[in-house]
C-alpha cells in the first residue's frame, strides 16, 4: 500500500530552527510537495521536490532524498505565525498526490 | 484575482438528506479535485476531474458524486448523508496534472451530519 509518514506534533521556540521530517512509500514518484496549513483554513504551497538535494526559499528549505524515501522541511527564525500544520504530499505514478496525516507545529515564545 | 470558493463554509443536515456542495474556480484550470480532511487523516481523494464532462473515483468515494458542465464549477454531492460523512471537504484546481503542477485549495466545507 502507499503511506507517507510523519511526526504528529512537534515543539519549537521562537527564533530558533526546525525540522519536519517525512518518509513515503509510494506506486511511482512524481515529485514531493509541502503544504502549510493554519488552524481552520485552507493549505497552501510551500514546496516541490522531484530531484535529490536541497531547494532553498527564503526561511523555508525543503530537502529530498529518493533511494530513502525521505524528505524534510526546514524552518529557519521560527516565528509566532509558523504555527501550523505542515503537510506532507506524494505525487504518485497515476499524478495523483498521497498525503501523510500533517504535523501540527507550536512555536514557544 | 483568480480565487476558488466553495459553498456553504458550514453545513449542519440530517442523516438521509440528501447534500450538494459547491465549487467554483476562477483559474480557468482544467483539473479539479474533491478531498475530505479528518483528524488523524491526511486528506483523502473523493472524486476528481480534469475537464468539461471527465470525472473519476477517488480513494474514498462511495456514497457521493461529482459532474462537471463547465471549467469553473465542481460541485460534490452526498446522495444519502451518513454519520460517517461529517468531515471538512476541500475542493482543488491546479493547472496540470503534471509533475510540479501545485494544487490550489478552496476555503474549505465543515459539514456536520446528525
């Protein structure tokens, strides 16, 4: 079956970094995207990854490597307004996108 | 600016009743998506399609239904409400079904079926 995995709830203070990891399993691999989504509202795109190695947008990197099955987000000078859910999505050998279940972010003053 | 809107935000019906859900995107995007998000879930696919009179069945997709007439609307329907339906149900456009092609998401439909 397909599964993307990630930590349910994670801790982290203002200011400092964080990352969220995330391994997959899937049909085929079509690219690796990030969504963030705040408490009540819509997600929205953060990144994509299809090749290995590290894409960089500003305080955001996201970090992607296929043979492991593995990616993660980072997250530069945490601010208050990066508590979230950060979500974790596949795009499978039918185009379709497999999402893991999110990893809900609090940032600490 | 180019938007996706979905109607109503919030919805409270009756086991049985029938539902309708709507979509309507402004993107003038071909592709269009129905998922459900519930805790402990990522979201789900229920239904997609990627033009004027193309749908299929997602993961999910048992006890509703979609058509599309036009580009901009996709609206999801839930023949016979159940329990097991209440949920938040987001709508998506993207531009592509390729590769790097993000999907843009509507504010999302909390329904509540009792």
């Amino acid at each position: 079956g397909q599964n993307i995995d990630q930590p349910t709830e994670m801790t982290a203070t203002e200011g400092a970094i964080v990352q969220i990891n995330c391994t997959y399993q899937t049909s085929g691999f079509n690219g690796l995207f990030w969504y963030q989504q705040h408490a009540g509202e819509a997600p929205t795109f953060l990144s994509y990854n299809v090749l290995d190695g590290l894409e960089e947008k500003g305080r955001f990197s996201s970090f992607l490597s296929r043979s492991k099955g593995y990616s993660y987000l980072l997250l530069k000078e945490l601010q208050m307004k990066d508590s979230a859910s950060y979500l974790c999505a596949v795009k499978d050998s039918n185009y379709q996108l497999i999402w893991g279940a999110g990893t809900k972010l609090i940032i600490k003053p | 600016d180019a938007e996706i809107t979905q109607s109503p935000r919030h919805k409270i019906t009756e086991t049985g009743r029938q539902v309708t859900l709507a979509c309507h995107q402004t993107w003038n995007h071909n592709n269009m998506f129905w998922y459900r998000q519930d805790l402990g879930h990522g979201l789900r696919l229920i239904h997609y399609s990627y033009g004027v009179h193309d749908t299929n069945k997602g993961e999910v997709s048992d006890g509703y239904s979609v058509s599309r007439s036009n580009t901009e609307d996709l609206p999801l329907t839930l023949e016979s409400a159940a329990s097991s339906q209440t949920s938040v149900y987001f709508c998506a456009s993207s531009e592509s079904a390729g590769e790097s092609y993000e999907q843009y998401f509507g504010p999302g439909t909390r329904l509540t079926v009792t």
